[in-house]
C-alpha cells in the first residue's frame, strides 16, 4: 500500500459519492433521485478525473442503534470492520494490488440505518512534492516528479473547482525546470505575481 498517495481531491470525490449514495439507498423513492451513473460522471468531472482510469468500490451495510447521537468510539469497529470488508472484495483487492492506480481516496457516510465507505483508485501521471513562497518577489514555486517516467511535463493549468473547471492560468515552458534521476523524473515550476491570482 505504500505505492499509493493518500490525496485530498481523491477523498473529497470519495465523501461526497458516498454522501450521495448514503441518501439514495435510503430514498424510499428512489426515481426522484439522480441516477448514481450519472452523480458519478458528474463528480468525475467536477474533480477532473479521467473515467477511463478510475474505479471504484462501495460496501453498504445495515447499523443497529442510535449512531447519529454516539460517541464515536461506540462505532469504530463497525467503521474499521466496513472498510476491512471492502477490502475483502475481489474487485477491491485487485484495485489495491493493481500497478495501474497510483491515488486513493477514502470515503465515510452513515445515518441511523446505515454505512456507505467509498473507495476511489486512480493514477496521476504527476505529483506535486513541495510548494514554496517567495513573498517579496511575488513568486511560487512548485516542485514535482513523473509517477511514469514515460511522461514528462510540457506546461502546466491552474484551474479553478469551486465553479465550473476555470482556467486561472497556464505556466508555459520556459517557467518550467525539468531534471531526471536514475528513480524519476522531477520538474521545477516557477509562477510569478501569483499574488494577483487568489
């Protein structure tokens, strides 16, 4: 399991699918709902995740007893004992054991009733190491490497998921260092006047 990242974005996706499907196993009417393909497609999208590289596994069970309004220690092994379960499955396992996914996200939701954990495997072709500030010279600097030394990095997007996916800039390359190791590749990207941007 070392091989994966453990990354934000990945275990925002996962919350809120399993937030969702939380709300739509309990639906009584479920065909006023949306249809759980079409929630994920859009939270693919939201979270600009390519769908042709990213799986995921669910475990829903029954809970007995008042758990909105316990101690959480009172149900923590029923959490671990779920996400132990999810594990235990075929599909899960081959997608822990896969060299495909480099990215997991986890996802918890639960009501009186009922427990959804989400799993999210995916790849990222690049992970961003360190970032940096230089305040008075109004400069950022991200420094990065290649998860596949097959990849390189050509320019970099910045964008914006509060709304729709918005550019806010494009770092072209010659504000991009690139260097190489026997382990990895590894870039240097500089953004000036950052400042301005947020």
């Amino acid at each position: 399991l070392l091989k994966y990242t453990m990354d934000i974005l990945w275990n925002m996706f996962a919350n809120e699918y399993a937030e969702y499907l939380l709300d739509y196993i309990s639906a009584e009417k479920k065909s006023e709902k949306q249809d759980p393909e079409e929630f994920k497609a859009e939270l693919l999208k939201k979270y600009l995740m390519d769908p042709e590289i990213t799986k995921l596994s669910v475990f829903d069970s029954a809970i007995d007893g008042d758990i909105e309004n316990a101690d959480f220690n009172t149900y923590q092994e029923e959490f671990a004992d779920a996400q132990a379960t999810l594990i235990e499955y075929e599909n899960d396992c081959m997608n822990i054991l896969s060299d495909e996914f480099t990215q997991v996200g986890i996802g918890l939701a639960f009501n009186n009733s009922r427990l959804v954990v989400v799993n999210v495997f995916s790849a990222c072709k690049v992970v961003i190491d360190s970032s940096s500030i230089s305040e008075e010279m109004g400069n950022l600097i991200l420094k990065g490497s290649m998860n596949d030394n097959k990849y390189g990095i050509y320019a970099i997007r910045v964008v914006n998921l509060e709304e729709k996916p918005k550019t806010i800039l494009h770092i072209t390359p010659q504000y991009i260092t690139p260097s190489e190791t026997e382990e990895k590749r590894t870039f240097t990207a500089k953004i000036s006047g950052f400042n301005t941007l947020f």
